[in-house]
C-alpha cells in the first residue's frame, strides 16, 4: 500500500511538472516545453495507472486532482508572479485538509 502512495505522489508531481511546462510552451509553441507537457503528462497517467492498481478511485482521483491544484497555484506564484487572494488561499486550504481527511480516514474500498 505504501508504495501505491509513493507512486500517487510521483503522479502529482509529474502533473504539477507538465502544468508548469504548459505555462512555459507558450500555447505548445515552444518546442522544449511542449515535449516536458507530453513526457510529464505520460508518466503522471502512467504512475496514476498504477496507483490505481491498489488504491480507490474515487478517493485517489480527489488526492491527485486536489494536490495539483494546489501544486500548480504555488508554483504559479513562485515562477510567475501570480496573486493568490484570500478566496484563493482559502479554498486551497480546504483542498489540502480534504486530502488529509480522506488519505487518513476513509474506508473506501477496505473490506471486512
């Protein structure tokens, strides 16, 4: 099972990745960015596959949605400059406990 979040992890990372990228190909014009997009992209879908393999859908969908967002947002404001309101920051906060709640305490998909 530990491994199945390691590899939920690398998928969110890989995500988080290929957004930046797709911020930096310019629309997929830039030629280095746009092949980061589609590398990041297959191996954030592949490492998510897998994960799948053991963990819940419905939950892991909501864990690596969620903490891309979040991921993206960050670095958003990182390398780019962006603005993060307090409406922003809130729902993000939300986000992150919502992962926490359902990484920590669901049953979903646990049997007996």
């Amino acid at each position: 099972m530990f491994s199945a979040y390691l590899l939920l992890l690398g998928a969110i990372v890989a995500e988080i990745a290929g957004s930046v990228a797709l911020k930096y190909s310019d629309g997929l014009t830039r030629a280095v960015p746009s092949l980061v997009v589609v590398i990041a992209y297959a191996l954030s879908f592949w490492q998510f596959a897998l994960a799948l393999k053991v963990l819940p859908l419905g939950i892991t969908a909501a864990i690596w949605a969620g903490m891309g967002i979040v991921g993206s947002a960050l670095f958003g404001v990182i390398l780019f400059g962006e603005r993060l309101g307090w409406t922003e920051i809130a729902g993000m906060v939300m986000i992150v406990g919502g992962t926490v709640l359902l990484t920590l305490f669901s049953t979903v998909g646990q049997h007996g």
